[in-house]
C-alpha cells in the first residue's frame, strides 16, 4: 500500500505550501499519510478540505538533542489542541529562534553580510519554526553561496563558521509529551544516530514505534531496522521525509506492504 507518514512543508523547513503537498499525495494516490513538520502544526488546517478521501493522520516532528546526536521523535494520532504538543512546539520554536540568531550572529562576525530579517524572509510566515535550511536559503539569495548543498557544506555544518548546535529538548522528553498528549511516539530516521543504544533508553521512556521504511534506507538497513523493531516490539512506519521536489526525487509516498504496517494503523486509525 502507498502510505507516507514524514513530509514537511512551508510550516516548517519544506519548500512547498501544505495544499501542494497534500496535492503531490493525492497524485501519487497515496492512501494514508501525515504532515511532520519540524516543531509546527500550522498545516492541519490549512488542509482540511483537501485531502479528496485519503486518510490523514495528525503528525509532528520535534527535534531533539542527546550525546551528541540529533534525534528526532514523530508524534502520531494525537489531538491537534493538545497542551501538551503546544508546550513543546513552543519550548522549541523558541529555540529555533535563538539559534538562527547565533548563526546569523557568527556569519557576520566571519565577515559575510546577512542578517536575521534575510532569514525571517525565507519562511512562509512569522509562526514558521526557523531551521538552517532557512539560513541556507538567505545565503543563497544574497549571492554567498550558490545552492543549499554548499551552503550546508561551506558555512552550516561543525567545524564551519555558521554552525550552531541544536539546543532542543531531550528525546526521552519528546516520546513522553507525545505519550501525554495521547500520540503515538516514533524514532525518526534510525540510521542518523551516531550510537543505537539511544533506542534502548527511548524504549525504557516509552517509544512505541521506528521508522523502518524510510526514503534512503537500502534493503540492508531496512532488514537491520526490522529486526530492531521486532526485538524492542515496536511497531513499524513508513515516511518519505520529504522537503522539496529538486532535493527528494523520488517524491512523497512509501510502497510497504500493509501487514508491516498493521500495528501502527491498529494504534492510530
């Protein structure tokens, strides 16, 4: 069945509005999917009316930090007034925020002129939660670098003059909210962390579930992430992680058989 449960739009750091995406869906006939925007919801209602009978499953991404590792936690199924997720989309908006002024701060102070409101520009609208692909686009338009690989590459990763750690929440703290807020809490993309024991502390917190299929995962690590899932009992999902057209070739939608997705649809359908 095609199914996508990671995509991000203009909420967050995706180049594309939520109705273009949902559209995307729709034309690539994808059955099930959700919207996981970094730190946001402010797509959910802006598609309410768009989806043309596929099933929508409300979604998040909340990024973390621990040990060195950026470790993002899906939230799935929750309700979309929840305090508990506004409490922490808020804590890392904020962080957001600050941490795009550190950059723009330490680009200037290595001699590159841009300022805070060339990065504001870059997002769709004053709630947007800020992320460095935001910087990379702004360094793009005022001519310093000339696409968003070199912009990473030159100015926006460690050890460049752009580069400012994530200072987000714990990932123990994101699976619990999601929990609290009555959601179902997924590891995003396993194959990023630096060390997996990260998903035995996440177990003991209360993950429910990994994100097996994922867009650049191959056969050998899709296999080595099942094994993983069923040796911890979590359930399996399926996410493009898409952004944007030119970066995601391969577009929206996940082709998984539905059985390795039962005991996820069993929790949030």
């Amino acid at each position: 069945m095609l199914v996508d449960f990671h995509s991000h739009t203009t909420e967050s750091d995706g180049t594309l509005s939520p109705a273009d995406v949902v559209g995307l869906m729709r034309a690539r006939g994808v059955e099930i999917f959700s919207i996981t925007d970094h730190d946001a919801l402010g797509a959910y209602p802006k598609i309410e009316n768009l989806t043309n009978g596929a099933r929508v499953i409300t979604g998040i991404e909340l990024n973390t930090t621990y040990k060195g590792n950026e470790v993002h936690v899906l939230g799935y199924g929750f309700p979309l007034d929840s305090p508990a997720i506004d409490e922490a989309v808020t804590t890392n908006k904020h962080e957001r925020d600050m941490r795009a002024e550190k950059m723009i701060a330490q680009l200037q102070a290595a001699g590159y002129d841009l300022d805070i409101e060339a990065v504001r520009a870059e997002a769709a609208h004053e709630g947007t939660a800020l992320g460095r692909p935001h910087v990379a686009r702004a360094l793009i338009r005022a001519g310093i670098t000339k696409d968003i690989d070199s912009a990473f590459r030159d100015l926006l990763v460690p050890g460049k003059p752009g580069y400012v750690p994530q200072l987000y929440m714990l990932p123990h703290q994101a699976v619990e909210l999601i929990a609290k807020a009555g959601g179902v809490p997924v590891l995003a993309h396993p194959s990023r962390l630096k060390n997996e024991s990260i998903i035995d502390e996440l177990v003991a917190a209360g993950l429910v579930g990994l994100e097996v299929f994922y867009g650049t995962h191959d056969p050998n690590q899709v296999a080595h992430y099942r094994s993983v899932a069923a040796h911890f009992g979590l359930v399996m999902t399926a996410g493009s992680d898409f952004h944007d057209p030119k970066y995601n070739a391969r577009g929206v939608g996940m082709d998984v058989e539905r059985e390795d997705l039962t005991g996820f649809l069993d929790l949030v359908l």
